[in-house]
C-alpha cells in the first residue's frame, strides 16, 4: 500500500498536469476561433472560383488542357496534411491510417507513387517508412495566409504539369464541427470532375477560352489545396481542444481518487495512532 508520502506527491504532480493541459485547452480554443473563421471565409471564394471552372470546362468541349485530360497514369502523387505536433487526439493517425489504406490498396511498388508531407507529423512517418518524399513542409503558420502557401501549391500544381506523377490525390481532415470532423481523400489532378454550385449564370470570355483556362485552372487546383490545409488546421485545434479537455478531465477525477485515497490513510494512521496510545495507557494501569 502506498504510504501517505507517496500519495501526496502524486496528487501534487497530477494537479501540475492538469494546469498544463488546461492551459493547452485554452490556447486551441483560441486558435480554434480564428482557424474556423478562415475556413468559413474562404468557403463563399470556393464555391464562386468552382462555378466558373465549372462553367468553363463544359462549354469548352472543342479546347483542350492538359489538367483536364487524364493521361495513363504511371505514379501517383499523395498531399498529406498532418500537424506538426502531437497531444491532438487522433487527428495525425487518422490522416495517417487513409494513406496507408490507399497505398495498400492501389499500390505494389513505391516507385509508383510519391508524397507531399504537410505537417512534421506526417513527413517523419514516411520518412521514417522509408516511403519516397517529394515534397515536405513545416513549420506553417497557426493561421496561414494564400501568399504564405502559395509556392507550395504552385510547386504541387507544378509537378503534375512537369510529369512528376500523373494523377494527385489530397488527403486532409475536412471541419464539420467542433466535434465532428472527417478524413477526405480527394483527386484534384487532373480535373475531370468539377461539380457546379448551381449557378445558372453564363459567362462571357475575354481574350479568349485557352488564355483563361492557363490562369484558372492552376488556380482552382491552388484553392482546393488551401482551402484543404484551412480545414485542417481548424480540425488540428479542434482534436487539440478536446484531447486537452479529456485528459484535464481526467485528472481532475484522478485527484479526487487520490485524495479520497489519502484521507482515508490519513484516517487509518490517526485510528491506529490513537488506539496505540489508548493501548498504552491501558497496559500502565
């Protein structure tokens, strides 16, 4: 049995935990705020830039692009949006989990794919895996801005112009609620199937068709890349928040284990020490 010594210096170090992980709480939940706006803010540019592509590419059966055609497809090529830290719940080994299952899935041999590692998470457990790294950045701000990524999509976009791989997948964890947030593997290269928003409206072209699809395709793929890693960094503070609340939680019950634990030592021993002295004073009658 543990003595009273070492109960006490446990409660003490599980309180110091808990004002860690509440104080890691409150910093996601700060982030959280501000990542979630981002997201919700770049959502109504989403939806108007896919709405013109859209309307673009079905009008435009008579000109061609190269990120509208689908090529025989000899590598893949996998953007993976993890954290750059851990103490996020199950946010990291999920990512990690549905690009595992794709590669299991449509692969037999490494040369046949490649990686863009957002996030340290996701780089050093590929790196480590010794699975073929094209591309890896960390470091992002907690709040990333489209001048701040955008060397990064235009070198992803890139590669698939450049023939580095013939097909690109984005894998991210898409933001529904604070609660509630869902891994998404999605194709964005090349780009034969653009969904409308529902807009009816028809679009007028200057210069011309092949000059506008140069600019607005690569910056659509862009968009879905940022929007992608918006997300993801509100469900990262999101899965944050509810990990540190968790385990707050948890060792608040574990003190008040321990400190029932403790009383009732303490009791015992006071008993004990009482009875002793009563024992004694009987014996010197």
């Amino acid at each position: 049995m543990a003595s009273l010594r070492e109960i006490k210096s446990r409660i003490t170090s599980t309180q110091k935990t808990s004002q860690i992980t509440k104080a890691m709480e409150m910093v996601s939940t700060a982030k959280l705020s501000k990542a979630e706006q981002s997201a919700k803010s770049f959502l109504p540019y989403m939806e108007k830039i896919q709405d013109v592509v859209s309307s673009v590419a079905s009008g435009t059966s008579e000109v061609t692009h190269p990120m509208l055609e689908q090529r025989p497809v000899k590598k893949t090529g996998y953007i993976v949006i993890t954290a750059d830290r851990g103490l996020v719940g199950a946010y990291n080994s999920n990512v990690i989990r549905k690009v595992n299952q794709m590669i299991q899935k449509r692969h037999k041999s490494p040369d046949e794919y490649g990686i863009i590692a957002i996030g340290k998470v996701g780089r050093d457990y590929f790196k480590k895996l010794g699975h073929n790294i094209l591309l890896d950045i960390a470091g992002l701000h907690d709040h990333p801005t489209y001048d701040e990524i955008n060397n990064i999509t235009r070198q992803a976009v890139g590669m698939y112009s450049d023939g580095t791989y013939d097909e690109l997948y984005l894998i991210y964890t898409h933001y529904k609620t604070v609660i509630s947030h869902e891994v998404i593997a999605k194709k964005i290269l090349p780009l034969t199937d653009i969904e409308s928003t529902g807009s009816n409206l028809s679009y007028e072209f200057e210069p011309n068709i092949e000059e506008i699809l140069n600019v607005l395709l690569p910056q659509y793929a862009e968009s879905l890349i940022f929007g992608a890693i918006l997300e993801s960094k509100a469900s990262e503070y999101a899965s944050g928040m509810t990990a540190m609340k968790n385990a707050t939680d948890n060792a608040m019950e574990l003190i008040d284990e321990l400190t029932l634990r403790y009383n009732r030592a303490r009791q015992d021993k006071i008993t004990q020490e009482i009875t002793e002295i009563v024992s004694g004073a009987a014996a010197l009658e």
